[in-house]
C-alpha cells in the first residue's frame, strides 16, 4: 500500500525592504518554485482520486438510504463535497497552462 501524501504548508514569501535581503528572498523563491513543480498530481492520480470520490459519494448515499440518521447525512456532505471538488481539480487546467 502506498504511503499517504504529506501536507507542508509553507509561510507566504514577504518582498524583502532591504537590498541586502533580497538574496535570501531570492533563494526561497527558486526553492518554492521547485516545491510547487514537484507536488503536481499526475494524471493518473488525478484519475484515481476523481474516481474513488466518485466511489466514496455512491456508498455514503447508500448508507444514507438505509439508516436517514444525521451522521449517515453528513457523511454524504462531505463525500458529494469531495467529489466536486475533485471534479473541478480533473476538469479544469492548471493555472500555468495556456487556455486554447
């Protein structure tokens, strides 16, 4: 089984008010940069959490058919939440690539 993504959050990148900190400015840029290249999803894991999303929602509906309680309720809000939000990440580009 593969291990799961980690999530680092990095601070927002302050324009230095100084010439003598913009080479450390500099720096953390070209490393930020190279960051947000490497976490891409591909396209086939792009594919894979659409479809087990999709997955997820259809077992939280029948779960919420069957018992109607609040918990089986919020389950599905939160599975029809996550696959639209996977279907927007599948659907639409990336905010690099050129619109055609």
């Amino acid at each position: 089984m593969s291990r799961p993504l980690e999530l680092t959050v990095y601070p927002k990148l302050e324009r230095p008010r100084r010439g003598e900190d913009i080479m450390a400015y500099r720096s953390q840029f070209i490393d930020e940069q190279l960051i947000v290249q490497a976490k891409r999803l591909t396209d086939a894991e792009l594919a894979s959490e659409f479809h087990k999303s999709t997955a997820d929602f259809q077992s939280s509906h029948s779960f919420y058919l069957l018992f109607e309680d609040e918990e089986s309720e919020q389950r599905l809000d939160r599975a029809r939440d996550w696959m639209f939000r996977m279907e927007l990440f599948a659907t639409l580009p990336n905010h690099d690539e050129e619109q055609s």
